[in-house]
C-alpha cells in the first residue's frame, strides 16, 4: 500500500515583520488549516483551496502573525458556508479567540454574528483528536508563552508542525519519526526566540529519514525553505 498524498498550500511563510513574505499559514489537503496569519480568503482561492471546506484549524499560539487572518475567514464561515469548524489552541483558545473576533467586528459580533458561527473550541491535549483527526501536541519554547508544536497523523503519514520555536530539545521529540516537517527558520545567526538558518540545518541534518520544509522566513532564503503560494505535494 503507498503512502497517503499530502499536498501543502503555503498561504504564507514570513517572520513577523518581513518584508518580503505574507505572515504564516498552511493548508493541508484542503480540510486541515495550520495557523492563520495570512491573508486567508484571498490566499486560499489563489492556491486552489476552499475556506469552507477547513474541518479544523490547529493555533500554535496567540502572536498576531499567526491569527490576524482569522477574523475575516471566521465571517466567510458565517455568512457563506457554515459548516462546523474545530479550533485547537493552547489553553484559553476560546476566549482569546473570541476577544479577537470581538474586537474586529465589535457589538456585531454578539449581536448578529456569534451564534451562527458553528465552532467547537479544543485546548489542545497531550494525545486528542479534532475533526476525526488524531494529533499530538508538544510544548515548544517561543519566548515567555511557549508555543505548542503539532503531530497530526494524516492516515499513515505523521506531519509535524512547529509554529515557532527556538532549537531546544521538544523540537527534536516534535519531528523525530515524523514523515514531513514544517518548521520555522527565521534568519542567520542569533535569532531571539526563534529558530536560526544553522539551527534549522543542524535539526534536519539530525533527522535524515524526515522531509523538512522550512517556513516563517525574515528575508532572504535558505536550503529547504517553502515561499509564499507554493503547493508541495509529498
């Protein structure tokens, strides 16, 4: 039997404050979203996916170029197509989520807008599940809040998603066995909280039996890096 298709949609693969690359997001064969940085409508009709066909979006944490794209696919979901959508996040997702969308759309959003937004909210958990599918969460250390890392098994392949996160040792227990790797290599040299081009080089150099695709780029480029747009079928 061969091995389950992934197909990656990179909606966008910049740090922060990059000037060259849209914030991050990803989408999994169309049903899976990773992050919401982008801008998500757009981005996704550009690369061939459909908003409402995301069964789950898996937050790594709360930094706003990682969910600032999320209040306008969230209306997409209202007013366009809604069915049910799964939000995992590290603890208190539902309320820092709702804040969000709260400051977005103001007094609309109790009003006239939340109870036709068909989520269910998951603080995520060591081994859960979300939408039908199975996953594993791993602490990650990104600054003073920690980022949470992803194990998603997609039928017999495992994806291994790190959000951000410096070069300690739960990214190694985060992408070890795992059959494809996005993770974040920001730029060269000392990096503050995130994940250096030689750190990044070291990490796949550790585990040669994983395909790693490197995202969440300052500028520039590096061996193995994704771009913004780009669809990686593995």
């Amino acid at each position: 039997m061969g091995l389950t298709d992934l197909r990656l949609a990179f909606l966008g693969t910049g740090a922060a404050f990059s000037p060259e690359r849209y914030n991050g997001a990803v989408a999994v064969n169309g049903r899976l979203l990773l992050d919401g940085g982008a801008p998500l409508l757009p981005h996704m009709h550009r690369c061939g996916i459909d908003p409402g066909a995301i069964d789950a979006v898996f937050l790594t944490h709360f930094h706003g170029d990682h969910t600032l794209g999320l209040p306008t696919f969230v209306l997409y979901r209202i007013f366009v197509d809604p069915r049910p959508v799964t939000i995992v996040g590290p603890e208190g997702v539902e309320a820092r989520m709702e804040a969000l969308f709260e400051v977005s759309w103001g007094q609309d959003w109790q009003l006239a807008m939340r109870h036709r937004f068909n989520v269910t909210y998951q603080a995520a958990q060591p081994s859960g599940t979300a939408a039908g599918y199975k996953y594993d969460s791993v602490k990650l250390d990104h600054g003073t809040s920690g980022s949470n890392g992803y194990r998603i098994r997609i039928d017999d392949r495992i994806l291994a998603y790190s959000g951000d996160t410096e070069a300690t040792a739960p990214l190694d227990e985060l992408v070890d066995g795992a059959d494809v790797a996005i993770v974040e290599a920001t730029g060269p040299g000392d990096v503050f909280s995130h994940m250096s081009w030689e750190a990044a080089s070291d990490l796949k150099a550790r585990h040669p039996k994983t395909r790693f695709l490197f995202n969440h780029v300052y500028a520039g480029t590096v061996d193995g890096a994704v771009a913004d747009f780009q669809v990686v079928e593995v």
